[in-house]
C-alpha cells in the first residue's frame, strides 16, 4: 500500500478563471454558488466569499437526490433562509427553474424589455454548473461528464427572455491547508483521480461507511458482519465482488476504483460526509 500523501491542485486554467472572475463579476446582477450537498462547507470556496464582498448572491447545494435527506434538512436549517439557500437536482426542471424565481425576486429585475438579468454560475470543479445550465435550457449546451476540469473557459448563454447565464470553469484554492477538506473534494469528485493516492481515498471512505452508515455497507457488499479494520473489510469486499488475481489474492486497487465509483455516483446509498 502507498504511504498517504497531501492532496494539491490548482491547474494553470484556475489562475485564468480567477482572473476572469474579477473582471467580468461587477458586469453581472447576481451569483449562484454551487455546492455539493454531500459537503457543504468542504465545497465551499474561501476564494469567492473574498471576491463577491457585497455582490448578492444565491447559495445552491447540489445533489441533494445524492446526499442524506435528513442531513440536508439540517444544513438548510443551520444556514438559515436570509442567506438565500437552496437545495437541489440540478437535473430536475422544477428545482432549477426555482433558482431563477429566486433570483428575479432578490435583484428586483426591472420591468423593461431590453433589460437583461445576468446570474454567474460558480463552483469548485465536477459540482453540476454544465448539468444546471443544460436542465434550465431544456436541452445539452455545454459538455458534461462525471469528473473535474470538463470546462474551461467562460461563456456567456441566453435564456429566456431577458436572462443571461454566464458558465465558468470550477476553480479551486491554491493550497488546502485542511487535508481532511482535501479527501471530502477527493471522495465526491471534486479532485482528479490522478491527484490523489487512491487507496488513501478508498480507506477514508470505508471507515466513513463503517462507523456512520454500516447497514448500507453491508447491504451493498453482502456482508454478513464487518470486519474490525478499513483495510480487513476492503479484503472482504474483494472475495466477495471476485477482485481477485493469481493465487486466489484480492486485487486491492480493482476494489478502490469499484468503491470510489459506486460511492461518488449514489450506488451504495445516499450519504452526506460532513454534519452540522
């Protein structure tokens, strides 16, 4: 096994996008920051609280059809609705199309033909801007896929009348100070796979799984009882999915990928990994 590393990145792209952001942020009425519902704070970009200052801003937590319900209701409750917080899947039309209500409603749009209401889409990488933007058209605009970094520059796209979506890349902070913080982005999506060691990520995530969600565990994996260590159970996890190599030895890597998979996508179940 690999000894644990620090987990770091902030591809060149970002410094661009940071850049842009500045720039063109005083030319739009509104920003809707997108955050995973899985990790609300882990998602949260310091950056943007120091760039937005006064701008008004929607906070969105994505992927609630991913995250514990229960877990998501507490979240809105601690954040409070003063503070324009939102839950949603960004691939249902009816949630989407709320974020736009809400938005008409704090900027007070003017009634006027030629006005037009601009909202920025931001987040960290892999959160649901291209999937958000795709629902509210009605239609696939902007390339979507299940990993980071898919989008690189920004673009302005009209929608209904008078409103005006611009899409940015996801951008991260240049060091996480916080390595925990690092393994949530990790484990959800947020952080390429080729910047992280994956059996590092794979153990964190099953001691999650065995002290906060041990039926679901076991449920999926068919296990009987779980064994007393992280690394015992992805042993266990092995035999039993047949990851096995000559000699009848698990493959432990060929479990990490199937375990970080089917946990960034719902398979195992719905689970949100920080609590308020």
């Amino acid at each position: 096994m690999k000894s644990q590393a620090n987990i770091q990145w902030f591809p060149g792209h970002m410094t661009k996008t940071r850049r842009e952001f500045q720039k063109t942020l005083p030319t739009v009425d509104i920003v809707i920051e997108l955050r995973d519902a899985r990790i609300p704070e882990a998602s949260k970009n310091p950056l943007i609280d120091s760039l937005l200052k006064d701008k008004p801003r929607i906070i969105c937590l994505t992927r609630k059809d991913l995250a514990d319900p229960e877990e998501t209701k507490k979240w809105l409750d601690h954040y409070g609705s003063k503070n324009n917080v939102v839950a949603l899947n960004a691939l249902q039309a009816k949630d989407a199309k709320k974020l736009l209500s809400l938005s008409k409603r704090i900027v007070k749009t003017p009634d006027r033909a030629f006005f037009e209401h601009k909202i920025m889409i931001v987040g960290i990488p892999n959160i649901g801007k291209s999937t958000l933007i795709n629902t509210l058209m009605g239609k696939k605009r902007t390339k979507v896929q299940n990993k980071p970094g898919v989008t690189k520059q920004t673009s302005w796209i009209p929608l209904e009348t008078g409103i005006v979506l611009l899409d940015t890349p996801g951008i991260l902070w240049p060091k996480f100070e916080d390595q925990k913080s690092a393994k949530l982005l990790a484990a959800t999506g947020a952080i390429k796979d080729t910047h992280f060691e994956e059996d590092d990520i794979a153990l964190f995530v099953i001691e999650f799984l065995m002290k906060n969600y041990p039926d679901k565990l076991k449920e999926r994996y068919k296990l009987k009882q779980l064994p007393s260590s992280a690394i015992d159970c992805i042993y266990e996890i092995g035999k039993r999915r047949g990851c096995l190599v000559k000699g009848g030895e698990v493959d432990e890597y060929k479990v990490y990928d199937i375990l970080l998979n089917e946990f960034k996508n719902g398979i195992i179940g719905n689970f949100t990994l920080e609590t308020v």
